[in-house]
C-alpha cells in the first residue's frame, strides 16, 4: 500500500524499469546458452511465458481474490514464484558448475 500518489508512481516506474531491462539480459543469455537448434523453441517459451501466461493466470488471480481473499491470493501467487524462481535457479546453477 502507498501512502500517497507520489510513492506510487516511483514504485510503478520501478517496477516497469526493472522488467524492462531485465529482458535484454535474458534474451542475450538464452541465445548465447541453448543450442542452435533450439533456440527458437526455448526463446518463444520465454515469450509466451513473459505475456500469455499473465493474460491467462488473470482469471485466476480473480476468482482465488474473490474467494479467499487479496492477501491469501497474493501470498500463495508469490510463493509460487518464489518455487519457480528456485527450480529455475538450481538448473542454472546445474549448468554453472
């Protein structure tokens, strides 16, 4: 919550900026780490995770508001990020080593 439309609009340009250059990095580090052969495949994954998976998890976010509540719903959605972000940090590091 924010107090105030200043801090907001500082919190929202933050966000937006950290998405934004977050997908420059990502992109250069898939397509310098996947096979040729594959690199389409794993670069449209990336694609349709960063856009058409937020249009589809809407509803969803919609009806566990709607039923549990905003803080139950948003605790369970960013725990379950925080599970992906863990998988996909431990392939990473797999990778690494």
């Amino acid at each position: 919550m924010a107090s105030n439309v200043i801090t907001l609009a500082v919190l929202m340009l933050a966000i937006g900026t950290v998405s934004t250059t977050r997908m420059p990095t990502s992109e250069s580090y898939i397509a310098g780490n996947t096979p040729e052969r594959r690199r389409a495949t794993i670069l449209g994954l990336y694609f349709f995770a960063g856009t058409e998976v937020s249009g589809l998890l809407t509803p969803v976010m919609g009806t566990l508001i709607d039923r549990f509540g905003f803080a139950y719903s948003f605790t369970v959605a960013s725990t379950s990020m925080a599970a992906v972000v863990v998988v996909c940090s431990l392939f990473l590091w797999r990778n690494r080593v």
